[in-house]
C-alpha cells in the first residue's frame, strides 16, 4: 500500500490509535514504550504485514529534525535551573568532550571491523554519538526511577544537551567523506561559531518569549501556545541560517522560557508535553516505516558487535574520562551513568543526512545505526530499574522522588512551588532555617536528603545536596528566595 494525500490520515490515526493502547501493555511488561511505536512503524511497513510503502529519507529526516526541536524545548521547558546548576560542568563536559571520544573509538572500531574508509567508520561514530533526549526523558519519567543525589538531573541535562555536538560532527565527517582534502583544522571555526551563535539566539530568543508572552494580552488562551509554537520554529529556522546550531537554541530557548516567570505557564507546559509524546511516536513510527527489516537482518551480526562494544567500551570510556575528576559522582555512579547512554530516534534521524547527501555506504550505516539503537533501547532501557538498585544508586521504592510536582495551581493564582538543590558553594550551608532571611510569606514544605524527608523547622540546619521545596506566596518573592541560596 503507498501513502496518498487520500489514505493519509486513515494510516496515521489508526497507527497512533494502535501505538497509544498498546503502550499500556508495553508499560506493564516492562518493554520500552518508544521501542513498541519502532516495531509498529516496521510492521505497517513494506516488509510487515501492512504492506505501506514508504522510502522517503528526506522527508522522514524533514519530520526528524522537526520532532527533535519540539523534544527538546519541551525537555529545555522541564529542566530546573536549580537542579540543573549542580552538575553544569559535568553535564557540558558529557555533551561535547564525551560525544566526542564516542564518536572517535566507535568510528575507529566500525572502520576496522566492517573494512571501511576510516572517515565513513567516523561518520558512523558522529551518528550514535549521542543519547537520546526522547529516550532518556521517556523511560526515567514514565518509570519514576528515584535516583540518588544528582544522578537524574545529570542524565537528562546531558541528553538534552548533546545533540547539538552529534548534529556538528554528522555534518562535519559528511563533508570529510566528500571532500577528503577539507582539513579537520578548518572545522573547528565552524564549531566554535555553531555553538556560541546557538547559545546567543536561544539566550535571546527565550527571553523575547518571556518578554512576548508576558506583554502581548492575547484575547483567546488557546493562541499563547501558538504563538510559543511559532517562536519556536522561527528560532530554529534563524538560528541555522546564520549557521549556528539550531538544536542548541530551541533547548536553551526552552529552558528560559520554562524558568522564567510567565503567564499561563502551566498550560504551556502541558502542551508541550503533549507535543513532545506526540512528536515521538510520529517519529518512531515513521523511522519504523523508513527501514527495510529485510535489509537488516544481513547486518545484523555486526550491529550487535558494534552495539556491545558502544555499551560496554565506547560510552563508558568517555563517561569515566569526562568524570574523572568529579568527586561528586562514585565509580557505582559513574557505571550507571555509563549504561544510561540509551540510543534512540536522534541517531536514527541523523542516520538519514547521510542518505539525502548520497554518501557511498549511506544504506548500510542507516541500517547499523537502526540496529545498535534498537538493541540500546531494548537492552538498556530494559533493566534501568535493575542497575539503579543492582549498583545502589536509586533511593527505596517508598522514598522515590515524585518530581517534578503538579500542584495544578490555576494560571491566575499566585502561589508557585520551587525546587531548589543545594550546591557546595551555597551560602546557605550550615545555616538554620531562621537565619536564612526568607521572605515571611514563604515556606520550605518539605526537604529530601538523602533517603529521608523531613518537615523542617525554624532550627533545621540546611546542609549540602539538600533538595527543598518551597512554596511562595508571590511569584515576585522567586527572587529573593533563590538568592538566599547562591553560592556564597
């Protein structure tokens, strides 16, 4: 069957109806839902029983690249500065540097096993780079995996934010197999201005959000998200055309506008949310009816060698050389962020620029990559659970961290709860509540250390990686709340 303007629609709520109910069912066997919406997508296929055809790389990496910004702003929209702040340098270091030594062995290795140009195996290498936000935000939210310390803002801070080096080196070995006399040298310019224009426009383009959303007092509620939806795409779109990275700036975008004090707040949240799950099954699904599961079979064998050495050599290497002077993070938590390093959709996607460009081996580094990033989410997105408590990094079962709380307050009432983590350097340590200087309408509800909740008092002392709660009256109180607890 091939897909018509006619059918279309027919095709798509039906493979979303079916992708939805069986997600429960998915859920409950422990099966990773993204992975059920991949085998959906291959069963409707040309090789599956319901005989779609559909062979349109360039299309699939158009809905791609559309989907991932929509996934990231969303996943931009849900991170805590707060939280985030901790494990900054840590994070950075997982997104860029650790992207690249992945890259590096697992384009060497792919070069020498399969007998490829060593430039191909790096483009290879540039594509699986990266964990996959989709992935990763999915699986530790949907399961609520507690983690201890700041193990789970790490990990989904690094998957939101890596992306964008996966996206350059792509791009980067793409133009290295096409025009081997390009010098690795004059690359790193390119880089530099990716990501410093990337950083600026998301910087500017989230705060022109907040500004925008808080002055235009539109007369229907229902077109804030619109006009979010629009601001979105048009940072993407400008960005990229003034050759930064478009990637970078819809998630940093995403994470002003989520942090920021803005009306409507919630329901934009839940909207995007929605978009995002929504993004994420189109995606997988149409990456399902993208491959020929006929055409994987034959590379199977060196998938699954490819796929082993990533997870057990590649990833881990660059997360001990990226931590290794992290004294926050242990060798049992280093192991686990190493096994975190879910691949899914993105890799799949950027599996696709190398078929639009017409790269020699382009079909078979989309079916390897489909493959590893199968076997990643399967075999990795599987036993989360599993290595948390085999490795003693997840907190009890009745201690597990519900974050973030949905007190569904309306738009119009004033009242906002924070989350606030307790760095090192922060001013408040060793203090007791009292000394604090909190603004009088404020209140600390609740504050995890540890594997312990405590209901605080006026005497409680404040001590490192403390996690609090704290419910403000007004929303112009944030201020000096948060800065009660900078660093010193």
């Amino acid at each position: 069957m091939s897909i018509s303007l006619e059918n279309i629609l027919l095709l798509g709520s039906l493979l979303l109806f079916v992708s939805i109910v069986a997600s429960k069912t998915s859920f409950r066997l422990g099966i990773p839902t993204l992975l059920l919406f991949l085998a959906i997508g291959m069963l409707a296929g040309s090789d599956g029983i319901g005989g779609i055809h559909f062979d349109d790389p360039k299309s699939t990496q158009f809905l791609g690249i559309i989907a991932m910004a929509l996934i990231l702003f969303s996943g931009g929209m849900d991170t805590k500065t707060e939280s985030i702040r901790p494990v900054l340098k840590n994070g950075i270091a997982l997104a860029t540097i650790g992207v690249l030594v992945t890259a590096l062995s697992v384009g060497w290795f792919a070069s020498w096993l399969l007998k490829i140009p060593l430039m191909t195996g790096m483009l290879l290498g540039a594509i699986v780079s990266s964990t996959d936000a989709a992935a990763v935000f999915s699986i530790l939210r949907t399961r609520n995996i507690g983690l201890k310390g700041t193990l789970r803002p790490l990990l989904e801070f690094e998957s939101g934010s890596n992306d964008p080096m996966a996206y350059f080196l792509t791009i980067a070995f793409i133009d290295l197999v096409q025009e081997p006399s390009t010098s690795i040298a004059f690359l790193l310019p390119k880089f530099i201005k990716g990501m410093l224009l990337g950083a600026a426009c998301g910087f500017g383009s989230g705060r022109l959000m907040v500004f925008t959303l808080n002055r235009i007092r539109l007369d229907v509620e229902g077109l804030y998200p619109v006009l979010v939806l629009s601001m979105i795409f048009f940072t993407f779109s400008f960005t990229d055309s003034m050759g930064g990275n478009g990637f970078l700036a819809v998630y940093l975008s995403g994470i002003i506008l989520g942090n920021g004090n803005v009306v409507h707040k919630k329901s934009l949240i839940k909207f995007f949310d929605g978009w995002a799950w929504l993004m994420q099954i189109i995606m997988f699904l149409t990456l399902g009816l993208l491959v020929f599961p006929s055409q994987v079979v034959p590379i199977m064998w060196e998938g699954l060698i490819l796929s082993i050495f990533l997870i057990v050599v590649a990833r881990p290497l660059a997360v001990f050389i990226c931590l290794s002077f992290s004294k926050d993070l242990n060798v049992r938590k280093k192991i686990f962020v190493s096994w975190v390093g879910l691949r899914g959709a993105a890799p799949i996607v950027f599996a696709t620029f190398p078929l639009v460009a017409g790269i020699e081996y382009a079909h078979s580094i989309f079916n390897l990559v489909f493959f590893i990033s199968g076997i990643s989410v399967l075999l990795q997105g599987s036993t989360l659970s599993l290595m948390a408590k085999w490795l003693h990094v997840s907190v009890p079962s009745g201690l597990k961290r519900q974050f973030p709380i949905d007190l569904e307050l309306k738009d119009n009432s004033k009242r906002e709860l924070l989350e606030l983590d307790i760095a090192k350097e922060s001013k408040a340590i060793g203090k007791r509540v009292v000394q604090l200087g909190l603004p009088k309408k404020c209140l600390i509800v609740l504050i995890h250390r540890g594997s312990e909740y405590i209901s605080p008092n006026g005497e409680t002392l404040i001590e490192q990686n403390d996690h609090l709660l704290i419910l403000v009256d007004t929303k112009e109180t944030v201020g000096e709340v948060t800065s009660s607890f900078e660093p010193s």
